[in-house]
C-alpha cells in the first residue's frame, strides 16, 4: 500500500494533463463557433464551454464518465429497454456489449489455451513436433493476425459460421501462442535430477507428466494466461468490428462513423475495466493455485 | 517390447482410421496420406537429428501445409470466393506487385516504421526517467503496466480522428501502442544489474552517468530486445488495423477491407503474404541485431 500515494499523484496529473488537453483541443471549435457568430470570446468563456461540448474532440474525464454512468446503470434502471423495465439488458447501454465481448473472449480463451497446453505437451514428448512446429508457431504470430481478422470473420459468415465462434476463433488464435512458448518452457522446468529420479521409480512417460511436468510447470502456465487473456481480448473486439449487431467492437467503429466521441471514451473505459478485471480474475485463481501447492505466488 | 507392441498398437489404430475414411470419402484419404508420408519423413528426419535436418524439418512441414492446402482447394472444388489455394494466390502475387509496392510503403515504411522508432525512443528515454526517480517508479509503473495490458488498438478511431487520414495517424497508434510494453521492459532492464557491479562501478567513482553508459545499458539489452522484439508485431497491427478506420486509397489494411467488400480475395491473401513476409523480416532483423549486441549472455550463448 506504500505505492497507493505515488499512484494517486500520477493517476492525478494524468488527469490534469486530460483536462488542459481537452481544453486546448476543443477551444478551436469554439472560436469557429464564434468566428461564424461574429463574436469575439475571451478564454474565460472558452474554458467551461470545452468542458460541455456535445461532439468534443477530446472530451473531458467528467463527459466520459457520465456519458459510462447514463449507458450502464441509468439505462438498465430507468431505460424502457432496460433490466428493470423489460427484464433484459438494454441493446443500447454498454452492458450488453460488454457481456456479447465478454463471452466471445472467454471461448476464444478456452479453447486457445486448451488447444496451446495440448500442443505443447506434444512438442515436449515428440521431437518431430518439436522440430516441424515450433518454428511455425513463432512464425505465424509475425503475421499480424489481428489486422486480418475482420477479413477472417467475414469470409467465415459467407460460409455460414456465424455468431460466438467466428470472434472465439480469433481470440483462440491470439491466446494460443503465449501459452505454448510459456508452457513448453514450464514443463521442461524440471531439472534433469528430477526426471532420472522418475526413471528410476520405473515411471511411464504418462505418470512423469502428470506427477512431476504438469505441477512444475504451474507458475509458467499462470504467467502465460495472463498474456493470453489479454490477448484474446483485444483479438474479440478487432474481429468485432466489421460485425454488426452487439460488442465493444461494434460500439467503438459505429462511434468513430458517427463521431460521438464520448461514447468511444466511454466504450474504451468498459473494454479497459475488462481487460483490468480478466487479468486480476487469472492473477487471483494464480495466487490461490500456487500458493496451495507450496510455491510463492 | 514394449516400445514395439505400442507401435503395433498406434498403427493398427491408424490403419483403422484410415480404414473408415476411405468408406467414406476418397479425397479426405489423400489428403490423409500425403500429411502421413511428410510426417513419416520428418518424423525419421527429427530421430536422425543433427543441424541439417533440424533446419529441413520445419521446411518440410510448411511445404505440406501449403501442398494440402491446395489439394484440398482443388479436391473440393472450393470457390474463389471464399478461399482461393496458394497457386491462385501467387499468380495474384505476381502480376500485383507495384500495388502490393504502394501499399506496402504506404503502411510499413510511413506508417509502422515511423511510428516503431518513435515509441521505442520515448520509451527508452522515460524508462531512463523512471529508473532516476524511485517516486515515478511507485507511481508510474503500476499505471504502465496496467495501460500495457490493455486492448490499446480501440484507440485507433479517436488517432484517426485527430491526425487525419493519412501516415502519421497510423504512426500515432503505432507510438501508442509499442509504448507501454517497450517501457515495462526497459525499466526492468535498468534494474537488471546486480548491487556488487554497481558497487564496483561507485569504487570507481563514476558518475551517474557513466554507470548508466557503461553498466545499466548494457546489462539491460536483453530485456530491451525483448520489448523490441514484442513491439515489431505490435506495429504491424497497428499500422493495419488503423487504416480500417480511414486511410488514403492506398494502403495494406485499406486494400484488404476493400478487396473483401469486391471479393477479390486472391488480392487479399497477397497481402497478408506481403504483411507475413514484413513482419517475419521485421523480426528477423532485430533479433539478428540482438545477436550481434548480446552475444554475452546465456541465452545467445548456448547455441
């Protein structure tokens, strides 16, 4: 808690630098605003009206954070399409949005960490996968797979693969690389003391994964979720994009055609909350894990 | 005799799969067969071992991946439409390349590689910043590495909206988005050295600048490699995702959303050869520099 002082000073004058950024920003539309009247308008009037623009270049943290309150709990609370009113979230507050990216990510997460855990047992047991896979795996994420994706979703749809899987596709895609590098180095942690002490005890290939490769391997394998999830967050709202419907994604480039910039702002703040809030959840269950089996979290 | 009786068994099974297949469609069965023969071959390579087959193993299973590929395309009668093979692909390649040229020094040249050395700078120099003041690191650090974590590519909209349409938007988000990863990991370098080298450098009176120069640089290389290694993919991304968002008419991200629309999708897949090909190679390089600056530590050292 020693670093909560420093935090709150630098969390501070970032938002000080917000403030004297929106201002500066958005002064030159009013002065237009005013060329046009033929008014002149001093900097005192200017100020507090870049606080209250409507479509703001950059709008100020207090916009953005009511604009968050008005489409989440205010929408669902008073909102005729909302929980209280219809008994199902809002299609216009954030929630829904978040709850469509939400799910796409934990599927996508799933199956690309199932999928890297599995491969990765592979490479470590079969020297020809080793050899033939490897080398492709740290080759395919220098393809920029995320630039492509909208292309990847579409073509998907025009097969007729549509809704969760498309999107949990990219995720996976994204998420499977860390947690291959990350647990191919884990379960080859154990020194080789460890693994002649299993040959010795006669053990199976099968016994020395479960026993001795699979717990070694827990810090690395928890390291690398971390990554993972992240990833496969930011894979489900590109994919989003070309989507119509509901998502993040969706929200953020509708916001960008029509130039509503605080609901862009108020977009990013959920999909930030998010990513905060999957990365802590990996960290939590990491701490519970490895402090269970005896190691230092 | 165990080893052997397991081998009986797996390929009784795979005798068996194969078996089914065949009943039920001829072409899966190719298909099947020519991935079995590469992996039989690699498969004798990878026991052989040695430097030479270690290099060819992995040529291999890329030439069977793109060879299924196109079998697989022409097998099926896949449409062009929804997924041309690698033959189609290349002849695109080919006879396009003073387009795929533009688009490629559009978005990799103005866009990525600007925006690359611009936030890799910053960053080394704010993580310099950090590393002086213990404050700015408990404050700024948790902050990093929490902007670090984050889906930085959904501020490409509001770059686009700032900067206009053209280069130094995309090389805004590439600023943006290589930052906070390339400063996590130079701050941690910096930190790298151990208290005895600083010591020794102090008994030597040197300033603090020449320990920086001589001591933290240097052992902080490996860990700075790494974020510059993770920051080439990252500029990639960004450059092209960018351009989703507004682009002149030129560009790789505004040709594949284009192409998509008129369905051109061997020109598609050109360009995600092309955006391959430039992100290998942009990666290759620095991790060819790395080499040559850390040839010192284990890692480098051990092959």
């Amino acid at each position: 808690m020693r670093n909560l002082a420093p935090v709150l000073v630098v969390v501070g004058c970032i938002m000080a630098l917000w403030y004297s950024a929106a201002v500066m920003m958005n002064a030159q539309w009013e002065r237009d605003q005013a060329g046009r009247a033929g008014v002149t308008v001093s900097w005192a009037q200017i100020v507090p009206a870049t606080m209250h623009q409507e479509r703001p270049v950059l709008p100020a943290p207090h916009q953005v954070a009511a604009e968050l309150w008005q489409l989440t709990f205010v929408e669902e609370t008073e909102g005729r399409r909302g929980l209280l009113q219809s008994g199902s979230l809002s299609n216009r507050g954030l929630l829904i949005h978040a709850w469509v990216t939400l799910s796409a990510t934990m599927l996508g997460f799933a199956m690309g960490a199932g999928f890297g855990i599995l491969l990765a047992v592979g490479i470590v047991h079969n020297r020809a996968m080793d050899a033939s896979v490897m080398p492709w795996a740290i080759a395919s994420q220098t393809i920029p797979i995320v630039a492509i994706a909208p292309m990847i979703i579409v073509v998907l749809n025009s097969v007729g693969v549509a809704g969760l899987l498309p999107k949990a596709l990219i995720a996976a895609y994204l998420s499977f690389f860390p947690v291959v590098v990350g647990m191919v180095k884990g379960l080859r942690s154990p020194d080789a003391m460890q693994l002649d002490l299993l040959r010795t005890y006669n053990a199976t290939a099968a016994q020395g994964l479960w026993r001795l490769r699979f717990p070694a391997s827990a810090p690395y394998l928890f390291a690398s979720l971390k990554v993972g999830i992240a990833a496969s967050l930011v894979g489900t709202i590109v994919a989003e994009l070309p989507l119509g419907g509901a998502g993040l994604g969706t929200r953020l480039l509708a916001g960008s055609y029509y130039g509503q910039t605080i609901q862009i702002w108020a977009t990013l703040v959920v999909a930030a909350v998010l990513a905060a809030g999957l990365v802590g959840v990996v960290g939590a269950v990491q701490g519970r894990v490895l402090a269970r089996m005896g190691m230092r979290a | 005799m165990m080893a052997a009786v397991r081998g009986q068994g797996i390929l009784a099974v795979l005798v068996l799969i194969v078996g089914v297949v065949l009943l039920a469609d001829w072409r899966v069965t190719v298909l099947l067969a020519v991935w079995l023969g590469a992996w039989l071959i690699n498969h004798g390579l990878s026991q052989m071992g040695g430097a030479w087959a270690m290099r060819v193993v992995p040529v291999i299973f890329g030439m069977c991946l793109l060879v299924l590929w196109q079998m697989a395309v022409t097998l099926f009668a896949v449409s062009a439409v929804i997924l041309p093979g690698p033959l189609a692909i290349a002849a695109r390649f080919g006879s396009s390349l003073d387009v795929l040229w533009g688009d490629f020094v559009q978005t990799f040249v103005k866009g990525a590689l600007s925006g690359y050395f611009i936030g890799c700078g910053a960053a080394i120099l704010a993580a310099v910043a950090v590393d002086r003041s213990v404050f700015l690191q408990r404050g700024l650090l948790p902050v990093a590495s929490f902007l670090a974590a984050l889906p930085v590519v959904g501020i490409a909209p509001i770059l686009v909206m700032w900067f206009g349409f053209d280069w130094q938007s995309k090389s805004a988000v590439v600023v943006v988005m290589v930052f906070f990863p390339m400063l996590v990991n130079a701050v941690e370098g910096l930190r790298a050295s151990e208290q005895m080298q600083r010591d020794l450098m102090a008994t030597y009176s040197a300033s603090y600048w020449q320990g920086l120069f001589k001591l933290r640089l240097p052992a902080a290389m490996p860990f700075m490699f790494n974020g510059l290694k993770i920051a080439t993919t990252l500029a990639m991304i960004g450059a092209i995702v960018a351009e989703f968002f507004g682009s002149p008419t030129q560009g790789m991200g505004f040709r594949i959303s284009t192409e998509v629309g008129r369905l051109g999708l061997d020109m598609v897949w050109s360009q995600i050869a092309v955006a391959a090909m430039a992100g290998s190679a942009f990666y290759a390089v620095v991790a060819g520099i790395e080499k040559r600056v850390t040839f010192w530590h284990p890692s480098q050292r051990g092959r």
